[in-house]
C-alpha cells in the first residue's frame, strides 16, 4: 500500500488541534466518566464499557499489519516494532485491563466518543508507521544517532508501560468487587504522584514518538498529555480535599515538577 501523506499529515494537525481544544475544556470542565461522571448519565458496565472504546486502537493496526508484506530493510522492521509496541498497549487496555477494572460504569456517549477517537487514532498511527514512517527506507546500517534514539525511546516505552500496568493494579487492589470508595493509594510511584497510571501512559507515548521521530506520533503524544495531565491535576486535588492527611510531598503526575 502506498503512502497517504496528505491524509496522514491532516490527520496529524487535526489530532493536533484537537489536542489543544481538549486542554481548553478539561481546563474548565472534566471528561464525564469515573469519579465525575454525571448520575443521570447512561452508562455501560464499567468492563464492557473499557473493552468496547479500547479495541478499535487494537485491531484496526493489527489488521492494517496483516495486510502488510514483511518489512525488506532495518527500518521498515524497526517501524513495525514500533507498531507491535502501540498494539501491545491496547490489547492490555482491551484485554486485561478491561476485565480486571473495578471502576465505575461508563457513560455511553464516552464509550462511543472514545472507540471513534481510537478508530481514527489506530488507522493514523498504524497507516503511518507501516507505510510513511522514513524509518521504511532506511538501510541496514543507518545512523548511529538515529539507533541511539530508537532504542531510548522503545526502553521509555516500556518503562512508561510498566508503570501504567503496576498502577493500574494498585488501585484495583484498594476496591473490593462491587465497591466505589476512594482510599489513598501507597507503593510504586505512588509515593511520588497521585496519577503514576497517567504518567506511565505519557511516558509510553513519548518514548514511541522519540523513537518515531515524527510529527504523527508527536501528536498523540501532545493529545493524551493535553487529555490526561489536566485530569491528573483535577485528581490530585480531589485526594487532597478528601483526605486530610494526604502525603503533602505528591505531585500530580509529573514527579517533583507538577
């Protein structure tokens, strides 16, 4: 399949302005879901709900990479590395994470606002890494600076997804099933932000695009900081109105920064 490049590079200043107008309204108002989710919303079971908005960003690359010949070159291999990591991300958000959640139910117009967001976000990034990345052309022996920055990046990615994961799984573990009480969460990188499972995310997306160097995959990255990071502020406020005793030294979501 050739490269879509003006479709790819609209689509990649399109996430980019909407990155921008998300920070604009989480500023004022947060995304309706978990802990501010509206009760008169209709909503999914919270697993259903999970499964149903993450998986087009899963299969929808899977599907573009099927319908892909092998990679020829280094490059076109490293592209594709970089794709299995993005799929890896959402088959554990489809997956694992979507059958494990102890969460709210999911206001349905969030669950159909979401799985649009990563339909159009899986085809982007999978069109782009499989078929426009200059990472395609690339020869076996490329540039040493350009190794040097791919590996960084792959290693944040997965520094970033561990960390998601293991947050994720400390904050289950404060719920029993059936249970929507808030409780201070300890360990991990909780003891230095309120919000690791959110930093994690950003740490992954970074990597990606470090490794990428690309305006495409830059631009999910700014989305889901643009997204996330003001939601993490709203967060960790809301753990310091609730508890008195909240460890005063946390940060939101960016260690001894924010």
């Amino acid at each position: 399949m050739d490269c879509w490049g003006s479709t790819v590079s609209g689509g990649s200043w399109a996430l980019l302005l909407m990155a921008l107008a998300f920070l604009h309204r989480q500023r004022r108002i947060p995304g309706k879901y978990g802990r501010y989710a509206a009760p008169e919303s209709r909503c999914c079971p919270a697993r259903l709900g999970w499964f149903l908005q993450e998986l087009p960003s899963f299969l929808l690359p899977l599907v573009l990479l099927l319908l892909t010949d092998a990679p020829r070159n280094r490059g076109a291999t490293e592209a594709v590395l970089l794709l299995f990591a993005f799929i890896l991300h959402y088959f554990q958000r489809a997956f694992i994470y979507s059958f494990l959640t102890r969460g709210r139910p999911v206001p349905r117009y969030i669950v159909w606002t979401s799985a649009m967001f990563c339909s159009f976000n899986g085809l982007l990034q999978g069109h782009y890494l499989l078929h426009c990345s200059p990472l395609n052309r690339q020869p076996f022996s490329g540039p040493w600076l350009s190794s040097v920055r791919f590996s960084t990046g792959l290693l944040l990615f997965l520094f970033g997804f561990i960390i998601n994961v293991h947050s994720d799984q400390i904050l289950r573990c404060l719920r029993k099933p059936g249970e929507v009480v808030y409780r201070i969460p300890y360990g991990g990188m909780f003891e230095w932000v309120s919000c690791p499972n959110y930093f994690g995310e950003i740490v992954e997306w970074f990597g990606l695009f470090l490794a990428s160097w690309s305006l495409t995959v830059f631009s999910f990255f700014f989305f889901t900081l643009c997204s996330i990071g003001p939601r993490a502020i709203r967060h960790h406020r809301d753990y310091q109105r609730r508890f008195p005793d909240y460890p005063s030294h946390r940060k939101a979501f960016l260690p001894f920064l924010l």
